[in-house]
C-alpha cells in the first residue's frame, strides 16, 4: 500500500482525539487514520525506513526516522516542515513523550553495532539532554511514559534474551535500571502505558507462533512480577509494536508477517478489524491514554 503523499486537513481537524499514527519501514511512509477507519493523511517527506512512533496531547506525532539517525516532530495537522531531534550515531526505533513534554528514544544499537541505549530530550529541545545505557542491554526497541516520567524499556541481552528495564529522572537519568518479570517472553513487541497506569509488554513470537501482549502492575523492588492479564492475539504471528486507543478498550498492533495493522479488544484479544497491505509495518501510535 503506497498511495501519494497527502494530508486531508479538514479531516484530521475533524478527528479530534481519534487519530491512529501507522508506520510503513519499507514504503518510507507514515499514516495517519481515524480510530474508527479512514485515510487521512500518507507522509512521505524526509522519511527513511520509519518506525517507532509517537503522539503528545496536543497531536503532535514523534517518527523515530531510523535510517537518518533522527526523530522528526511533526505538529498537527501534519503539513508543515517537521522539528528534527538529532540522534548523531544512533539507529533510532522507539519514540515516547511524557506528559511534561520529555521525550525519549531508544536506539535499538549504535550505528557502528555498538550496544543499544537510551537518549532523552527535553520539552522543544532537538539535542539530547541525557544519553543511558546498561550492559544488559545489548538492543532496546521500543519505550513508553508513564504519568511520573518513569520510561520503560524493552530489548533483548548479547544473548538475545528478553529484557525490560526503566529509565528514571528524565533528563537526570544516569542509567537502565532492569526490571525482572516471571513468565517468558520471546521477543521484544512494544510497551505501552494504560490509564491506570499498568503496563503492558508485547511479545512479538514469530512464525507460527502467536502474538501476546502481557500486562503488569507497576514495578516494586526491581519486579514487574507476574501478568495480571495476559491478551493472545490469535492470527497475528509476528506483532512489531502496539498502542492502545484512548479508551484503553482495544488495541492496535503491527503485524509484519501479515504486513497488517489489526485492531484486538482488550483484554480479551478478540480481532476487531485490519487495514492490509503494507510493507513492513513498524509502528504504532495513538493519543496515550496516561496523558
């Protein structure tokens, strides 16, 4: 799916908080839908290999613009030139703002294969103000605030093991503090903050396995601890990232085998809906609900 680049103004003005953020890696392009279905806009501009994506409270959409070693800021209604967050040296992947208007980037690895890190940037600033890592991080994918600016992290150890860690103090942070869980998850698929602020890991599976996104309180003493809910997302085999809609009542994931985007009720995972076609589909925003 490629259609022209467009931005159908009136439209997203429209949608109010209903907006749905969709990225394409291959296609270099990012979409912009309405939570209950419809096309509003397709960037194209600037784009290069797309992924982890972002929305603040005022709709303003982060890109973690992976191959330019950027994330670019585009405010609503998406039609004018973007704010370029430099990442000098990094391959960018994941995107979150906190309500403060921090923003957080992870870098899934260096661009000469160092090990992945963290980089921090405050409200309006295109340079970082802090740069963590940890040495049980050897990739970090995707992140998520919570309402404290407490960032979370997923990725995997130089063994390719699952890991999940925090990140706190914003631009005070010193480091990757690593979270432990007690169920297993395979590969790093997404993190995302609920309204009560919960939070859910995806894990990605791969073929023929299927897609879950598990669910935890938030950390004591260093533990997420156990699932409180655990969401399987039958038909979805290889879940890229996630995002909630507003409600916290479905789900929207990235499916890169089905080279979908599907919507899930939550938490039972029953499939609402799928707009296919795409490419490789990277990433997934909505109005955070925490916000």
């Amino acid at each position: 799916m490629q259609p022209s680049a467009f931005v159908d103004v009136k439209g997203i003005e429209a949608l109010g908080k209903d907006v749905l953020a969709l990225s394409d890696a291959d296609a270099d392009t990012v979409y912009i839908l309405g939570t209950r279905g419809g096309f509003y806009a397709a960037l194209t501009s600037g784009l290069n290999e797309p992924q982890g994506l972002a929305l603040d409270t005022e709709g303003t959409l982060y890109v973690a613009n992976t191959n330019d070693s950027q994330v670019l800021a585009y405010p609503k209604p998406y039609t004018g030139q973007p704010l370029t967050l430099t990442d000098s040296g990094q391959d960018p992947a994941g995107v979150a703002v906190a309500s403060d208007g921090t923003v957080g980037v992870t870098n899934i690895a260096s661009m000469s294969s160092g090990a992945g890190s963290v980089s921090i940037y405050a409200k309006g600033a295109t340079a970082p103000c802090a740069a963590v890592s940890n040495g049980s991080f050897a990739r970090i994918y995707f992140d998520a605030f919570d309402k404290s600016g407490n960032l979370y992290v997923d990725g995997t150890d130089s063994s390719g093991h699952f890991v999940v860690g925090e990140v706190i103090g914003e631009c005070g942070a010193t480091t990757i503090s690593p979270l432990s869980i007690r169920n297993k998850i395979g590969s790093p698929g997404g993190v995302a903050v609920l309204t009560n602020g919960d939070i859910a890991l995806g894990d990605q599976a791969g073929p023929n396995v299927t897609s879950i996104v598990y669910t935890y309180r938030p950390p004591a003493h260093g533990s997420l601890g156990a699932p409180t809910k655990t969401t399987t997302l039958n038909a979805v085999y290889d879940g890229v990232d996630f995002a909630f809609n507003p409600s916290d009542h479905s789900l929207w994931i990235a499916d890169a085998e089905a080279e979908d985007f599907a919507e899930y009720t939550y938490p039972a995972g029953v499939g609402i809906t799928a707009y296919p076609n795409f490419e490789l589909p990277s990433g997934v925003a909505a109005y955070p609900p925490q916000l």
